[in-house]
C-alpha cells in the first residue's frame, strides 16, 4: 500500500500558498523515530519541486521521492536498483475513483468493494518560530475504512500533531489525498472505487515537528497496538540545487509496479535467461518482461540451468521437481521457485531436475517426484503496519513476509521410501525470499534424508 496523503504522509505531500519570495532553494535534514527505528533524511525544496532522500531502515535500502508539483506527479526512485516509478497526484476532492489495480494472469478485472477515506484537518491557532520560520499547529485524523466486498482489506485510523511551515515560493497546489493503494499490487486483478471526504479548514505545509499514531482495524479494536511515527528536523539551510536532482534520473529503468523498488530480489530470481516474463523467455514484442519476476532486471548466473534433459548418469538419484503450486496471496514466479528448488537440491550423487508433471519425470528416469504447495504466502498484518510506515516516510521498510508450504517426495521406483512434510518460515523482506527460504529448508530435509 503507499499511503501517500496529505494527511497521512504530510512529509511527502505538501499544500502550500506560494509566497512572493524570490529564488528561495532549501536543504531540510530531519531525523524519524517509527516504534524505535530511527533513521534519517534529507529534503531538498527548489521552485515547485521537493526531494526526499531517506536512509534504510531493518537492513533495507534508502529510497527517494521527488515531487514535481508543476506536473502533478511523485516519481519514487531506487539508486540501488537503478529503477523509478511515477504515481500521478489525485486531484478531484468531489469524485469517488477506482484504485489502480494490476490486472490478473488472465487479463481480466474483477471489480471489488469501496474504500472510504475521511480527512479531517484542525488549527488549534496556536503559533511559534522555528527556524526563523512561523509555524502553526496543525491536529489531523485520517480514517480509512474497506467495505467487506474489498479487494483491500485494511481499516485504520491515524492521528497526527505536528508543527507546520509555509516555504517562501514551493507552491503544490494539491490539497487532494492520492490513492492509497495507487502502484501497488493489491490484489491483482481486483479493483475497489475509492471515497474520499474532507473536513476542517486547517492547512498544512511542510513539517519541522510532529507526532503520528497509526492503528490498524477499527478504533475500537484493542488487539492491535498503535504504532507510532515522531519527526524532527535538526538543521534548516538555504542552498543552490541543480535542476536535475528534481527530475528522473538519466538512464534509469521505469518499473511496472512500485513495489519493484521496495523488494529485495532473491535468488529465485536469477534464473532462466534475465527476461522478466515467467517463462524466463522475451515478450512477443521483444522487450524485457514484467520487472516484478526479475527485479532489478537480475540475470542468470552461468552454469545454474536446472532443467537439463541429458540421460542420468550412473549412480545418480534423480528427483524430478514437478511445478510447485502457489495457494497463498502474495504473487510470485512459480516456474522461477521450481528452477530454484532444483538447484537446491543438486548435491553430490543427488541432482534435481525440473519436469513439468509426474509422467514426464517418470519416463525420464526420475528415482523421486517432489510435489510442493504453498498453502500460506502473505504479508503478515504486523508487516502491513511497518510497510506503511515505510513507505510514509521513503524507507522502503517492506517485511514480515511469511510462507507455510507442504511438500511430498514420492518414489517412483520399488524399493524405496517417500515421506511428506510441513514448513514454516517468517519474518522475510518480501514474498519471493520467504517462499526461497521455506524451499531451502524443504531441499535439505529432501536431501537429508536421501543420503541416510
């Protein structure tokens, strides 16, 4: 989800009145405590643009925004992956509009529920100098609630006080919340039509202070802590800014969803030729495919094909590795896991083999078959609340990935013995990692007990 609203992320979407003031360029660096993860940032302010420049936080890599108010867009960018996303700002307060959603393997769209978005924005009056600045406070509460019928599912309530200013000639004249969900996969395929109301007359600006308190579920719901997010900027200068920190960056790749930015590629996706599509193969139209099967655009490392066809060599056991089927929500390249498990399983007089079914495993001379099945492979609810925070503030702080998957290795020739198993992995930075790691630990119980 990328909560990115004037409420919600008030460090990222700013509602100024433009000042006579001339030429002003502006370098604000502030430090972020989110449930005692602290990291820092710097903001860049010149003319009708804002750059935000974060530091990782739990081992992940700093992202940065750049906000181009004069053409209504935030383009995130990933310096690590060399990749940027554009998300439009939304600008109509008196319409309801459907989020964006990736469309499913099929092509077709379901339509989902309503997401309904309040906006409520107070000025307490009260003023103070900071910076050489005057500053207002601002009190703010953003409830977010999904209809049953919802592709996203994730009711919360934020409440913010913080201490705003106005810079002197930055004008982003969007007062308007953008999608929550806007470039992210959500659901694929399904989409939801977004509600959005505001109410109170206070302004925002930029903040030099504030607190945030976010809760997951209803308000009324005691299960679920608030987690809670502070702001404070330590140093507040004037500097000239080249122009081109404000625009896409030269020779960057544009991502086909946000969350190619956020998540680490694993090995799973290393394999096949590097094409993003998920038979490792070129699209039809010879451009690369999807980057969310290959991130990064990562490329095969030599010499780790795992779908060899030779004749089995004598003395070896073979266990042919049949598609592993995916029950969990989170998206992921199944035919990539499989090449994966087979590498993982090829050690010693042991090799793994991929087969797209039983009978061609078994007419290829397999000693074993492994069926897998991941029966859970989401985001846990407790990730949800971090990613959020993450992607408020740039860090690209997505976790808490976990996967449960079932696995059964069948002989296929007398004399030998299977045995089935369960596996449970969590805590992983993203949904691909966590299935690699559950099929790391299923390839050495497989192997383990091939070599008693």
């Amino acid at each position: 989800m990328k909560l990115l609203t004037a409420i919600v992320a008030p460090t990222l979407i700013i509602g100024f009145a433009a000042a006579a003031v001339c030429g002003q360029n502006y370098k604000i660096k502030q430090s972020t405590s989110i449930s005692g993860q602290n990291f820092s940032s710097t903001v860049y302010v010149k003319g009708s643009r804002k750059r935000t420049e974060s530091s990782g936080m739990m081992g992940m890599a700093g992202m940065t925004d750049i906000e181009q108010c004069d053409l209504k867009r935030t383009i995130k960018v990933s310096d690590s992956k060399k990749l940027y996303f554009v998300e439009p700002f939304q600008t109509d307060l008196g319409s309801s509009s459907p989020s964006s959603a990736t469309p499913s393997p099929s092509g077709v769209a379901t339509k989902g529920g309503t997401i309904t978005i309040t906006n409520s924005i107070t000025d307490t009056g009260e003023r103070k100098q900071m910076f050489g600045l005057t500053a207002r406070r601002i009190k703010s509460v953003m409830t977010m609630q999904s209809s049953p019928d919802a592709c996203n599912k994730s009711d919360m309530q934020i409440e913010i006080d913080g201490w705003y200013v106005d810079l002197p000639q930055f004008s982003c004249p969007v007062s308007a919340p953008r999608n929550p969900y806007a470039g992210s996969d959500g659901n694929r395929g399904c989409t939801d039509r977004m509600v959005i109301k505001n109410t109170g007359t206070g302004k925002l600006g930029f903040p030099l202070s504030l607190t945030q308190k976010m809760k997951m579920g209803s308000a009324d719901d005691e299960d679920m802590p608030a987690m809670t997010q502070t702001i404070e900027t330590v140093e507040f200068s004037k500097a000239p800014l080249d122009d081109a920190m404000f625009d896409i960056p030269v020779g960057y790749m544009a991502a086909r969803s946000a969350n190619d930015l956020y998540e680490m590629p694993g090995s799973a996706a290393m394999s096949a030729d590097g094409f993003g599509n998920d038979n490792g193969r070129p699209n039809n139209n010879g451009t690369l495919g999807s980057l969310e099967t290959r991130p990064g655009g990562w490329s095969k490392i030599p010499g780790e094909d795992s779908t060899a066809s030779s004749a089995k060599k004598p003395g070896m056991i073979r266990v042919g590795v049949i598609e592993i089927r995916n029950s969990g929500d989170a998206v992921v390249s199944v035919s990539n896991l499989q090449a994966f498990l087979a590498k993982r399983l090829t050690s010693g007089k042991i090799e793994g083999v991929v087969y797209g079914s039983e009978a061609e495993a078994r007419a290829a001379g397999c000693d074993y078959v492994l069926s897998s099945n991941f029966t859970k492979l989401k985001q846990s609810t407790a990730g949800k609340v971090g990613s959020i925070f993450g992607k408020i503030t740039n860090t690209g702080s997505s976790g808490n990935f976990e996967a449960q998957l079932e696995f059964q290795l069948q002989p296929l020739t007398s004399g030998q013995r299977g045995f089935s198993n369960k596996i449970i992995q969590k805590n992983h930075p993203d949904a691909s990692t966590a299935a690699e790691a559950a099929l790391s630990d299923e390839a050495n119980s497989v192997l383990n007990s091939l070599k008693l």
